[in-house]
C-alpha cells in the first residue's frame, strides 16, 4: 500500500509540474484528497504559518512596487551595471542576491534581468552567463533572507534545538554569498564567445538582436519613501526578532512571537506607504509581486499538505529506512532536499516537507543548516517563472534550452552554488553553532 500511496504522491507533484505556476498547488490538493478519501490516510497539517508570513511580505511589496519602488531599486541596480559593464556576470548575482535578500522572494529578478541582458549584449558578453548565475542567486538568496518563510520557518524548528535566529542568518548568508561569487566567477567562461556562436550570428544576419540601450528612471514621488519604509521593516523584523531570542533575551515573554511580529511589521508598512505614498490599494492587487506571491501561497499550501500527508502516515517506516542512512552519511540530506525542491518548486514547501521529519529521525541542527541551501535546486527543471523570463529576454539566443531538456546554462552555475553553500554552510556551522 505504501507503494501505491507513494505513486499518487509523485503523480501528482508530476501532474502539478505539467500545469505549471499555480497549478502545482492545485494537484497537490488533488493529491491530498486521493489519499485521504481513496486510502484511508488522515490529512497532514496545512502550513497557514509559512502562507501568512508570504501573504504579508508580498503585501508590502506590492506596495512598495505600485509605489515605484522596485523601479527605483531596478534604477539603482541598472546604474550599478552600466557603470561597471565588463563585470557583469560578477555584478548581476549581487543585485539579484540582494534584492531577494531584502525582500524575501525571488520574483524581484523579474525586474533586472532585461537590464542584464541588454548591459551583456553591449559589451559582446555572453548573455547566458551573467543571466544564468542571477537567476541561480535569486532563488538561493531565499534561504539567506531574514523575512524568507523558507528561514522563518527553519528557524522555529531549530530555536528548540539551541539554535538561534541570528545563528541560522549568520552561518546562512555568508556561506550563500561567498558560493555565489565563486559559481559567478566560473559561470564567466561557460559557453563560446557571442562572435563563435552560430545561433547569435544568425540571429545577428536576420537582424533579431536588438540594442535597447540605457532607460531613463521616471520615478513616482513616493517611490523613494516606499523603499525606505520597506527597509526599515526589515530592520524591524531583524531587531525584533534579536530582542526575544533566547540568545539576547531582552524580551523575555514577548506578547508577539516572532512569525506574528513579521506579519504585524509588513502589514504595518503597506499601511505606511499607501498612506504616505498615496497609492490606489486596489493598484496593488493587479501587482505582478502580488500575483505571483499569491500563486506561491496556493502552491506551498497544496505540495506541502500532500507531503506531511505522506509523511505523517509513514513516519515510523521513513525512520527505520532513512534514519540510519542520515546518521552514517549526514551530507545525503542535502541530496534529498536538492532532488525534492525540483519537483515541489518552492524552498518553502520543500523545508516544510522534509525538515521537521529529517530533524525527528536525528539529523544535527548543523546539517539542517548546512543542507538548507540545497532546497533552492528550482533551475533544474527549466520550467521556473524566471528562468522562462531569462530565456526569453536574452535575443540573442546563447541563454536557450537545449533539445534534452536539461542541457541548459543554469544547471552548471545552480549546481555548482548549491554544493558550495552546502560546504561553507558545513564549515561554518561548525564554527558557529
């Protein structure tokens, strides 16, 4: 029976990858209601505190960007690059490693990739390179944000097993950043050169590569207070969450724990900048941040429930089976978390899937933290939202999806940057915790 139930499991997440976007959500649900009503088993528990937290923070980015504030920020960053145009493919996964560090959500690499394409053609650089190492660092920054509900929720599952907050963030970001910079600097002799490249020539002979040149920043007025707002958020959520950690225990009995106190301080923030700003609210639910961000709630809720479904039921045999081989060859959680996240396309479901049954069948605190950045490994399959979007906006065609379907130019630089930071996160957290 067990294998039966595990069939309908992958049939699933297989039907969800095949309707793609949201619809992985929706099969999940499918799923759910196969083995509950057609095999008896009870319904696992719906993640409603990892959706709340991706409710608010894509509330008050939407926000911000109705606001013109992520046209503010994509100025900043599109400054950043023309300035510095020969280092693009170092430069390019900063900006996006940055945005999604501060705002908790990799669909903020949506707004930069058209200028990294454009900056790369200019300078007769393989736009594949660059646009391939930012899309990889845009969804592995999600488990270095401190308002990720990926971290958030990792970090209520180790606060009890002695690790804190901060700890998690600081053996988490340093070890993600430094992985990334090195894949970036490999990334950068991937592929042949534009002017050896038969597909951009010919493309270049039809006249279908374009130079659009450098855009000017028109901002609204209170794009810039909208930034800042959602800035000092952050910090809010940061200094909270310091303030009642065991570690500093400023606030001993907190009436608001840590997951309210980011849903009170993001929904505070939109409040601020539709006030401040004066913004329609209604402009915010037609937010392309919102749409996207809802469409994650949906997918988080559906894969995750069908998992802790599976898992729930089966606990006592996943311990016999893997609890032993997590305990000789620790490193093989990463593996696990690296092929799961592939097919349930969310960090977020990923870690509410399979963690808290990693940690119960005696997984270290420190291989938790270490494996975390192995639930990003979403550029596998080239069927992700801004991996599409890169394709589509590199003319020149270097950044294609070959004819096997994986031979694409973001496997190598998201492999790569996932078994650094597994390694750095290794080391670090050694140190650290």
């Amino acid at each position: 029976m067990v294998v039966v139930e595990l069939a309908i499991v992958l049939l699933a997440i297989y039907l969800g990858a095949r309707l793609g976007g949201i619809g992985i959500g929706f099969a999940g649900g499918l799923g759910v209601g196969v083995l509950t009503l057609g095999c008896g088993l009870a319904p696992g528990a719906i993640p409603f505190d990892v959706i709340e937290i991706i409710m608010a923070v894509i509330a008050a980015i939407a926000a911000m960007q109705v606001a013109g504030g992520m046209d503010y920020l994509v100025s900043l960053a599109e400054r950043l690059l023309r300035r510095h145009p020969r280092y693009i493919t170092l430069l390019a996964p900063l900006v996006t490693y940055t945005m999604t560090l501060l705002a908790g959500t990799g669909h903020t690499a949506f707004s930069t990739l058209p200028v990294i394409a454009e900056v790369a053609k200019e300078q007769g650089i393989r736009p594949s390179r660059p646009l391939s190492i930012a899309v990889v660092a845009s969804q592995i920054a999600i488990t270095a944000s401190p308002i990720s509900a990926a971290v958030v929720f990792l970090a209520a599952l180790l606060e009890p097993r002695g690790v804190s907050y901060l700890a998690l963030l600081a053996v988490a970001i340093p070890a993600t950043m430094a992985a990334i910079f090195i894949a970036a600097l490999i990334t950068n002799f991937l592929g042949k050169e534009l002017k050896d490249d038969p597909i951009c020539q010919a493309r270049l002979a039809r006249g279908e590569v374009t130079l659009r040149g450098a855009s000017v920043f028109t901002g609204k007025p209170g794009a810039r207070r909208a930034v800042l707002l959602f800035l000092l958020g952050i910090v809010a959520v940061v200094l909270y969450a310091t303030a009642i950690s065991d570690a500093v225990g400023l606030l001993s009995h907190p009436v608001l724990p840590r997951n309210d106190a980011i849903v009170v301080f993001m929904l505070t923030v939109a409040t601020l900048i539709c006030l401040t700003c004066r913004i329609d609210t209604g402009d915010i639910l037609s937010a392309g941040t919102f749409k996207s961000g809802m469409s994650a709630c949906i997918c988080v809720m559906g894969v995750a429930w069908l998992g802790d479904t599976f898992v729930k039921a089966h606990l006592s045999d996943i311990q016999g089976v893997a609890g032993q081989w997590l305990s000789d060859f620790p490193w093989m959680l990463a593996i696990i978390l690296f092929f799961a996240s592939t097919l349930l396309y969310s960090q977020a479901a990923t870690a509410k899937a399979l963690l808290p049954a990693a940690l119960m069948l005696g997984v270290s605190p420190v291989t938790a933290v270490a494996s975390f950045a192995a639930v990003s490994a979403l550029f596998v399959l080239p069927t992700y939202p801004t991996l599409l979007a890169a394709v589509e906006m590199d003319d020149t065609g270097s950044t294609r999806i070959g004819r096997y379907v994986f031979n694409h130019p973001f496997l190598i630089p998201g492999v790569l940057a996932i078994v650094l930071s597994v390694l750095f996160g290794f080391v670090l957290g050694n140190v650290i915790l």
